[in-house]
C-alpha cells in the first residue's frame, strides 16, 4: 500500500476529517488533501506531524502497514 492510502485508510478508522487532521498536523488543508490523494511528495517533517496526529509509527507509513 503506498503512504497516501495507508494515511487515508487510518485516518477513516479514526472517523477524523481531512480538516481534523490537517488543523492537528500543523498545515493547510490543501497541503494535506495533496499528500493524500498523492498529487504532492511528502516532506519528512509532515509526514513525521501526520503519523503522529494518526498515532501510528512512521516506519508503518513508509512501509505501508
């Protein structure tokens, strides 16, 4: 599973809004609506504020678990 569907599956188990998460990561919710359809590259700092907001392990996101 790459990172964009593995951050949208988990935020849906959680019942978050791409808003909620957005707001609680620190960025806009263009930037994060980008980084989950996949139309933009994730920076490292990003992903590092979207798995903690999702409360799973980066190493998860990376490697699609």
């Amino acid at each position: 599973m790459k990172i964009n569907e593995t951050i949208r599956s988990r935020r849906k188990q959680l019942g978050l809004t791409q808003e909620q998460v957005a707001e609680r990561s620190g960025m806009t919710l263009e930037e994060y609506a980008a980084y989950e359809s996949g139309t933009k590259d994730f920076s490292f700092s990003h992903l590092f504020n979207i798995a903690e907001t999702l409360g799973v392990d980066i190493s998860d996101l990376l490697t699609g678990e």
